[in-house]
DNA sequence: TAAAATTAAACAAACGTTTGATTAAAATAA
DNA sequence: TTATTTTAATCAAACGTTTGTTTAATTTTA
C-alpha cells in the first residue's frame, strides 16, 4: 500500500478517532461522537475512509508505522555492550507506550478480541516484527557469551509489553496504591516512565546475564 | 450485599453473558445475543438483572467473590519457606487466569476504559486485595531475612498479571511464533500453564532473593 | 386464586451509512 | 479572456437496522 498523503481534515479525524477509541473502546465509540469532536460533518468519514472500520484500520496502519523499532542502528554500534543494547531498546519502548497510550489501549483492547478482522493481524503483524527486532539483540548478546543461553524470549516480550500494559491500564490503582492522587498527569508519566526502566532493567539483567 | 443465590435461568443468562462479553467486550454484545445463546427471551435480563450494565456488574460480583486468594492459610504453613508459598501462589495465579479466560478478558478489557463505571470501582477493590495477599507474603520473607529489601511489590504485580494477561490475549500469536497452529485447546492450556509457571517463577527467585 | 415467570410485540433512541443538493475551485472549450 | 463543464468537498436530512428496555397479555407455579 502507497503511503497515504492526508489533509488536514482527514487528519482531525483519524487525531480524534484514536483519543475516542483509546478512551471507550471501539463499540464504544460511535462515528457521531468523532465528527462532533473533530468538528466535521459525519459523512465525511464515509466520504474519506469508507466505514469506521477501515477508519480504524488506516489509523492503526499510519500509526504502526511510525512504530519500527530503532534496533538495527542499534545493533551495529560496537562502542556498547549487548546488555546496554537492551536497556537503550527497553527506554525506547517505555518510551513509546507511554507517550502514544491511546494507541496502545487500542492494541490491548483489540487483543483480547480474537476475531479474524483485518486490525487483528495488523496487530499480529506489528508483534512479529516486535519480536523480530529484539530475538536479534539477544541472539547477538548470546554469541558474545555475554547472555545466557537457554532463554525464553517469547516469555520475556510477554512480560516487557504485559508489564508496560498493566501500568499503562491501572493507573488509577496505582496512584491510590502509591498515595499519589493528587500528582498532576506530566509528573506522573514521568514516574512511571522512570519505574517501568529501572524495573524491566533490573528484569531482564538477572535474567540475561549472570549477575544479581 | 447478600450472597445472592441464582437460579438455572439467571445462572445460564450470566454463564452465556461472560462469555460472548469475554470475546467481544460489552458495548460488542447485545442483549438479544446474550437471550438467544443462552436460550431465554430478551425480557428476561432486564426481568432479572434490571439493566445489561447491571448483569456485568453482578456477573464480576459473583466471579470475583470466588477469586479470592487462599493466601491466609498459606502464610502460616511453618514447613515451607517463603520463596516456595509464593511458588504456590504463582501457581495458584497463573491455574485462576488460564481456567477462567473469558473473565480475565472482560477484565483486561474494562480496566483500559478509565470511566468511574461501578465495574471499574469492583475491579479496583479486587486488584487491591490480591495486592495486600502477595504483600502479606513478601514482607513475610522479608523478615525471615529469606527475601531481600528494597523490593518493589507493585512492580512486581504489574509484571505477574501483566506476563499473564499477555499470554491470555495473544494465544494465537503465541501458536505462530512457536509453530504449534495445530496444538488442540487442552494440550494448548497446559503448555501455557507451564510456559507461565516456570517463567514468573524464576522471574520472583531472581527479582526477591540473591541466587541466580 | 394470587403470585411469579415467560412471552411476543412495541418503544424510542442510537447506530453506521447513503443520498441529493449546494458550494467553490479547477479544467476545458469557445 | 470569457463561458462552460468537470471535479471534489461539504452538508442536512433521511435510510434501514439494531440497540436496551418496557408493556401488556398469557402461562406456569404454589
């Protein structure tokens, strides 16, 4: 697919079509409720995506694709050692989940739906390539003897993306845990973003390599 | 609130409603869905249960008061040491989640919609009891001189719900990267039981005590 | 017979989408 | 240049369905 060139209008929409979808779901989302808020007529979102569910699914591919993951750069730098190589990638995720968390409510609630639509293996398709970048890093730090063979990397991108989510989600849970109410929204994803680093660091330290 | 006890009907409306909302969420089930499936007339669950808003939040209430974690008469067993009570509550987590997906989806699900719904009140309260249980048992360890200090428990529930909620929602991704499309469901089950046992597992041993 | 359970039908509201008219700019023809 | 045609964008209104819920009549139970 040629990648798309869209205006301002077009734009609006699929902007206020990730918030909505983020904040109530997909069903939970009528195509009302974008155009108001978008500030345009309702038909234009047939006009210019065909439906809501191509809507949904030309914006999940706009943003996927602003979502490859800078490990090949990465990989190549001699100066680092592997175990930095995974910390700059864990950052670079954190980062990413944190500051793109209607689209990644989106990804996690369209997850658990299993249905054969097409945004269910747009999302396939974006794990895949996830795991692809990361299987390298590893694999790479394994042959320098600096890892640990015998690891379960599908299981440790589990716990990286399920750890991330789980925050992501819970977040008012967790600022009643923490008795941080009352932080306003900056200085919190700023906590979190630094608790998700240390934490997934610290994880997959003891795990890759040999030292507590 | 009283235990409420159900009836076959009101019991097949709430068996019928966990699941279709497990695969296609709330606003993505009708109630004339939940009828047919469940074999009754539509007029029943609003006979019943008042409103579709309020036969989620009963479903929650009923599954939710069967999930609570039998750690009480765990942390005051004397023949096993901490680490091995918190083996067997991770077992205990990881046997709760896989048997009873359509629940956990409905869960995953509803915690990425922030609104103060009732459900979102429930699903607070059951994350702040599981929090206190691994609490008790950590601190526990703690004391024993078992576990070390400086420990971040809420971290670590994150990454323990979050490991297995991202094992229940991507199955099928699971089954392609591992090329096992073909395993049958209950093979399947027990080889994600164990995938998970094993993993959080050494996740807990590295991340509380100091061997490797 | 009185109460509870069950039904088909009806309800208004909301849903995603289509329509036909209107506008204004761009392209073509004279 | 003018006049004419074509094109794309925009809109209010209407379309047919589906939504959750209620009603009123009927059947079942006690």
């Amino acid at each position: 697919m040629v990648s798309m060139e869209y205006n301002e209008k077009q734009l609006a929409i699929m902007d206020t079509a990730e918030r909505l979808f983020g904040e109530n779901g997909f069903s939970g989302t009528s195509v009302r409720d974008i155009a108001q808020e978008a500030g345009v007529n309702v038909a234009m979102i047939s006009y210019y995506f065909g439906s809501k569910e191509k809507l949904m699914e030309m914006l999940f591919e706009q943003k996927s694709n602003k979502l490859t993951l800078m490990v090949e750069n990465l990989i190549q730098d001699e100066n680092v050692n592997y175990l930095q190589k995974v910390y700059v990638l864990i950052d670079d995720y954190v980062d990413r989940f944190v500051s793109q968390q209607a689209f990644h409510k989106i990804m996690i609630r369209e997850q658990v739906t299993e249905s054969g639509t097409g945004l269910a293996n747009q999302i396939l398709a974006l794990k895949k390539r996830n795991l692809a970048s990361i299987k390298k890093l590893i694999v790479g730090g394994q042959k320098t003897g600096e890892f640990k063979k015998n690891i379960d990397i599908v299981m440790m991108m589990a716990t990286l993306v399920g750890t991330m989510s789980q925050m992501i989600t819970s977040q008012c849970y967790y600022r009643e845990v923490s008795n941080i109410e009352n932080m306003d929204d900056e200085e919190f994803d700023k906590l979190i973003r630094k608790k998700l680093s240390t934490h997934l660091k610290h994880l997959f330290k003891v795990v890759l390599t040999n030292e507590a």
